[in-house]
C-alpha cells in the first residue's frame, strides 16, 4: 500500500522505521517544521525528520546534506490549502498518524483510498487527548497500550481498529512507558495494515460514556500539592518524568523550584507541605502519609540524591 506517514515525536520513529523496512510504500512524511531548542536556541528538525536524515544516503559531494528517499513536507498548519493540495498529490492508500501535534481537517481525512489511521498511546475511549501516558501513570492505572483507530474530526473519537496492551509497572515513569508504548507500535501497525486488506476489517465504535481526558501539559502543572496523598504524589512524580517534572518550592535562603525525580511514601504524619527531616533525609508530609525524597534537582543545577543536596544547602523546616 502507498502509506503517508503525519508524525512529529519520537515515540512514533520505530513505527515509521517499520514502515520504511515493510512491504508497503511510504510516498510521503509530513511533520511540524524544523524549530529552535534549547538553551542555545539552535534550529533543529523534529525527531521524525532526523530519523529519516540519519537512515538517508549520503549524496552530496560535499558531504553537507542528505537526499531523503521520499517527500518530506513541513507545513506550519497541514489544514492550509496548500498542504492538503501536497498530500493529495501524493494519492496515499491509507493516512497514518502519530503524536503529530496538530488535528487533521477533513479534507485531509478524506485523502486516502482506504483509511487514515492513528496510533494513540492508550486504550481508548480512556485518556483521549495529548497527554495520555502521563494521566495513566498518574492515576494508577495498572494496564495501558495502544490504540489504532480510523480517524474522525473529534478528539481521539474514531472507531477502533486493533488494541495492544501491556501493563504499568511499579516503577515506570513517562519517559520510560513512552518508549515501552514506542517498541509495540510498530507491529500494531503493520498488523492493522493487515486488517485492511481483508473483508470484515474490525471497526469498533468506543463507548463515550467511558471517556476519560489527558490535556496538554504546561510546566506549571507539574507544582506539587502536598494535600494529595504521598501515594498519589509519587505517582505523579514518575508521570511527569521527565516532561513536565515535578517540583516543590523550597525555603533555603528565599524560595527556589526543586524538581523531584523519585520518592518513597512513609507512614510519617504532619502537616502537608511541612519538611519533617532535613538531615541525611528529606521527608515532607503530604496528605495522608509522608514522602522521602530520593533524586532532586535544584535549579540551575545538576541531578542528584537528596542526601548529597542536604550535604551541599541548608533546608529550613516548615
């Protein structure tokens, strides 16, 4: 099948990479366009896109560039006329998408002979939205995966093609489920693929009233509210490792974010946000129970235990 792949992070790489080693023929990639990162502010392009240049055959004589086997567009909105016009010209069989980053129009949707499809890093309808992995981590799911499903003009809403599942274990943060969910996709995929050449090809309508949301996150979200409970803050802690990170804000000659990469729940009690131990260990009460600190970051500063982080600053006690 002639496949356009719409993708922009690099948890969809491995799905791309086996589409590139499968029988199918992948007429096209679309992704966000290259974008200033870091501190330094360098123009780079988005993992997608230096995936394709790293697997590209180097042509240029002076060794300066790549010369990518397929056509690669980077439209700032893909619902702009003339990126519709680009993809159709590429007459796709099917439309597959992951972590792209922007809602495909309609007109779009309507391109492909058979299906577009997208790749969602949960078991729909739970956790729609951008977020997903983290909101699953967080709320304690034991169970996630990933979804194919058609793609309508809703959010995370089109009928379910084929699921795969694997469990949330104990010490997953995002960063690592992330790339768990990464390595299953792609065989999700090529399966799905499969499906479509057959008759009776799995469409199955979710059940609305079972939808849960996973919004975009912001930096700010990842502020700790020491009245949840330690088990619900640890949770979120590995969540939001490493994107958006939590944190705390700590008395230590003025107020200062420390991000926080672990913890371990203790049966201490306290006054939420009250700093219990501050000498070897760094203890905080919360809601019901305690946490002891484990991985910290200062701001501005490198990651390390929080004994080494007590050993080098002076922590008030609330």
């Amino acid at each position: 099948m002639r496949i356009v792949f719409i993708g922009t992070g690099d948890i969809g790489v491995p799905t791309l990479q086996a589409l590139l080693k499968s029988e199918h023929e992948v007429v096209g990639v679309v992704t966000q366009p290259d974008k200033p990162v870091g501190r330094a502010q360098l123009v780079e392009p988005p993992p997608i896109k230096k995936a394709l240049m790293s697997g590209a055959p180097d042509t240029s004589p002076a060794r300066t560039g790549r010369v990518l086997p397929m056509a690669v567009l980077q439209p700032e909105r893909i619902k702009h006329r003339q990126a519709i016009e680009e993809i159709r010209a590429l007459k796709p069989d099917v439309i597959v998408v992951m972590a792209y980053g922007q809602i495909l129009p309609g007109d779009v949707l309507e391109i492909p002979k058979i299906a577009s499809l997208n790749l969602h890093a949960s078991l729909l309808p739970r956790w729609r939205g951008a977020a997903p992995i983290q909101a699953a981590i967080a709320a304690g799911d034991r169970e996630t995966g990933i979804t194919v499903m058609y793609i309508d003009e809703g959010l995370d809403t089109g009928d379910i093609l084929l699921q795969r599942t694997i469990d949330i274990l104990p010490a997953d943060t995002g960063g690592s489920l992330h790339e768990r969910l990464a390595t299953i996709a792609p065989e999700a995929l090529l399966e799905s693929l499969e499906l479509l050449t057959k008759e009776n090809t799995p469409r199955i309508p979710q059940d609305n009233a079972l939808a849960t949301y996973a919004p975009k996150l912001k930096r700010e979200d990842g502020k700790i509210d020491w009245t949840d409970p330690a088990d619900a803050i640890e949770r979120k802690i590995r969540a939001f490792d490493p994107w958006p990170g939590a944190f705390m804000t700590i008395s230590m000659n003025g107020g200062h974010n420390l991000k926080i990469f672990s913890a371990t729940v203790v049966g201490l009690p306290g006054t939420p946000g009250e700093i219990l131990k501050c000498e070897n260990e760094l203890v905080v009460a919360t809601g019901k129970d305690a946490l002891s600190l484990r991985e910290v970051q200062l701001e501005g500063k490198r990651r390390m235990s929080a004994g080494e982080f007590l050993r080098g600053h002076r922590v008030l006690s609330s």
